[in-house]
C-alpha cells in the first residue's frame, strides 16, 4: 500500500505525531520530576527502588494482555482511553496531595496506574501505524517517532527542572493532565480504520488470543529472531547506558557538567540515528543487514567505552552507540509492521514491549552489584565483548541466517508478504 491507496496520510501522521509528543512530553516530566521529589524528601535507596517497580512492572505484565486488545479492539479508543485514565490518576495524586494527603503509597498507587495502562496503550501505539501511514513510508514515520522520543529525552529533564524548581511536584502532575488532554484531543482528529479480523465473529477468547500470539512467535522463525536479537542487545547495552554515570564520576570527576554532558550525548546519538532512519532509512532494502552491522557496532564500541581514558572520546562513542540503537531499533519496528499480519502486531508487540521493560533493568540486576565489585571499565568491555559473542552465536545457527535472510529478501517497494510459519524441528 503506497500513498496513492491512503489519501490523507500525512495530515493523520502528522496529528499522530503531534499529539505523541505533546502526550509524551507530560508523562517524562512526570517521570523525572517524580524521581527528584522522591530523592529529596526520603534520601532513601529504596523508596527509589520501589518507584521503579511499581512504575515499570505492571507495564511488563499487562503487555501481554495490551497486545491481545491491541488486536480485539480499536486501537485508537484504546490509545485514548488509557491517556484519559493515567491523566484521571495523575489528577487524582495532585488533588490529593494538595489537601495535605503525601503518603509514599498513594504515589505508587499512581505510579502503578499510570504503568497498567501505559502496558495497554504502548502496544497499540506500534501497531496502530500501518493503519494510518502507507507501506513505502514506515520506515520514515518510524525514524520521526523514534526522533521524538529521543528529543524528548534532550528537554524533559530541564523543563522538569525548570517547572518542578520554580514551582512543586503538583504543578507537574497538572502540566501532564494537560499534555495528556491535548494528546488525546489531537489523536480524536486522526482516521484510523477499524481492523477487521479474519476470525471476525467468532467468539472472544483473550487466553486464545494470547496463546495464538505465542504460538505465531515461536513458530514463525524471522519474528522470533528479530525479538531474540533485539532482548539481546537491550540486555547487554542496558547496564552500559546506566553505569556510564558512574564511569564519568570515578573516571573523569563528579561534577555535574560532566554528568549532564554525559546524557546528552546518549540522548542527541539517538536523535540523530532517528533522523538519519527517518531521512535515509526508507531508501536501505537490506534493514537486517542494517541491524546486524548495527549490533556488531555497537559491541566493539561499548567494549570502547571501557578503555576509552579521554573524556571527549568516550562521550563521542556514547553519541555513536545512540546513533547505532537508532540504526537497529527503527528497522526492527518497521519490519514488525511490514511483515506481521494486522490482525496479530498488537501481540507481537505487547511481547516487545515486555522485552523493552524488562531486559534493561534486568542488566542493571545483573550487572549493577558487579560494579562495586569490579571496575565499570572492565564490565563495559564484558559486555561489549559478549554482545559480539552472542551476536555470532547467532548467525551460526543456520535457521537463524536464513531466518534473517528472508527478512531482506523482499525486494523494495513490494507490498510486504506474511510471515510463513516455519519448521523450527532442526533449530532444537
């Protein structure tokens, strides 16, 4: 389907896109803000913990369950619904808050809500894009959302400074009521066809629905690979991203320029791999080749990281390893859209999200208590070195290479095929 078959696709795009921002901009100032309320007013290691669970946890579980919706119902409605219910939660904690009602709990409480539903919308968020942009231009709309993202990264942190510093964390809460508003708003503009199932009619089975969806990724071999290739690197990369801090204060000096400098060169590399996907991205035909190269890259340069003795050098390589994850992440998405039937990429991305929640603080579990252990210079070069391990495991599976091979093997521009479940009997 090109943009001769989906007239009015840049204006829905460009609403989408718009209001993906102005919703995401409110929820990651809520994020940080509530991070530095926490820190400030309990100085206390766990209490930070538990923000954390309740606030990324419940996501990782009902993930599974958001894809199954994502695929039974409108996605639109479920995007707008779950916006409407974290803005009534939010605005729950900041009325409750200003009639002197402050307990830890009653933040998780939110914390908590927001993450659920978080775990219903991320799913439909991913899936609801083929319905509203053209095959020939996923790549593209991809390469903008991950652009977003990444920006928002760069500026939500020192806006939530300047908002939470000038007045309190409830004028925080009541920005992202606002943004959250406003996403919705915008997202009520877009047309967005109804999916319609093949099995349209049959009765409702959610559990059916859920163990369709693992069975459709256990045995088709490309999407299976795909997942397993991107747990890996978001595993392997997540303790690097989050150690390098701690890098920078043993290494280099604990003061704060270096620490901020630090963050925005890993936030601007992934703005600019969004960019890049975003311009060059729909012209590369051979994306797993991209992402292969992409996942080899970004081994040899974390493992840099760790002997890297200049400052600049190792804040241009953490630019580097941005613009690389934006190399392996916007591809992997588009092919998810291209090649999964409609009817089944709400599940298929519930488990990427599972993976995207879960596989980076389960680095940090690993990897965190080794680092008062060990050097972060010498569990940055662990790690890099395995991902290029791993990374060759892989491809010396012979299912694996021609699992990934089919993948490239469409030529550009033909409309996307199914994926072909596959005979996985000699990959065990």
């Amino acid at each position: 389907m090109n943009d001769v078959d989906m007239p009015g696709w840049k204006r829905n795009v460009g609403l989408f896109l718009a209001g993906q921002t102005i919703s995401l901009f409110g929820s990651m100032v809520v994020m940080y803000a509530v991070m530095w309320h926490l820190t400030i007013e309990t100085r206390s290691g766990s209490v930070l913990m538990l923000s954390i669970v309740f606030g990324m946890l419940p996501q990782a579980f009902v993930s599974i369950f958001g894809g199954v919706w994502a695929d039974r119902h409108h996605r639109k409605f479920l995007i707008m619904g779950s916006d409407t219910v974290i803005a009534v939660a939010t605005l729950g904690l900041a009325l409750l808050m200003l009639s002197g009602v402050d307990s830890l709990w009653v933040i998780y409480a939110a914390l908590a809500v927001r993450s659920v539903f978080a775990g219903i919308q991320t799913p439909a968020v991913s899936a609801m894009i083929p319905q509203i942009a053209p095959a020939d231009q996923l790549m593209r709309v991809n390469g903008m959302f991950q652009s977003i993202q990444s920006g928002m990264m760069l500026l939500a942190p020192a806006l939530a400074a300047v908002i939470y510093a000038s007045f309190d964390i409830v004028t925080v809460f009541f920005v992202d009521v606002a943004t959250a508003l406003i996403g919705v708003g915008m997202l009520a503009l877009v047309a967005v066809p109804r999916l319609v199932r093949s099995d349209a009619g049959e009765p409702v089975s959610y559990f059916g629905d859920l163990a369709a969806g693992v069975r459709y990724i256990g045995t088709n071999a490309p999407v299976r690979w795909l997942i397993i290739l991107f747990a890996l690197v978001m595993f392997l990369v997540g303790a690097p991203s989050y150690l390098t801090p701690l890098m920078v204060t043993r290494t280099f000096g604990d003061e704060v320029w270096k620490l901020t400098a630090n963050e925005l060169f890993w936030g601007g590399g992934m703005l600019l791999g969004g960019i890049l996907m975003a311009s060059v991205g729909p012209r590369i035909t051979r994306r797993v080749r991209l992402m292969v190269g992409s996942v080899l890259a970004t081994g040899v340069l974390v493992a840099g990281l760790g002997v890297s003795t200049n400052m600049w050098v190792f804040f241009s390589i953490g630019l580097v390893i941005g613009v690389m994850f934006a190399a392996l992440n916007t591809p992997a998405m588009t092919i998810v859209q291209e090649r999964v039937e409609p009817e089944m990429q709400g599940r298929v991305f519930g488990f990427v999200g599972i993976v995207m929640t879960v596989a980076m603080p389960l680095s940090m579990v690993v990897f965190g208590p080794l680092a008062d252990r060990f050097s972060v210079e010498a569990l940055l070069v662990l790690a890099g070195v395995l991902l290029v391990v791993v990374l060759a495991a892989i491809l010396a599976f012979p299912g694996a290479r021609r699992s990934l091979a089919q993948v490239d093997a469409a030529p550009e521009g033909a409309a996307p095929e199914p994926v072909v479940p596959q005979d996985t009997a000699g990959l065990r």
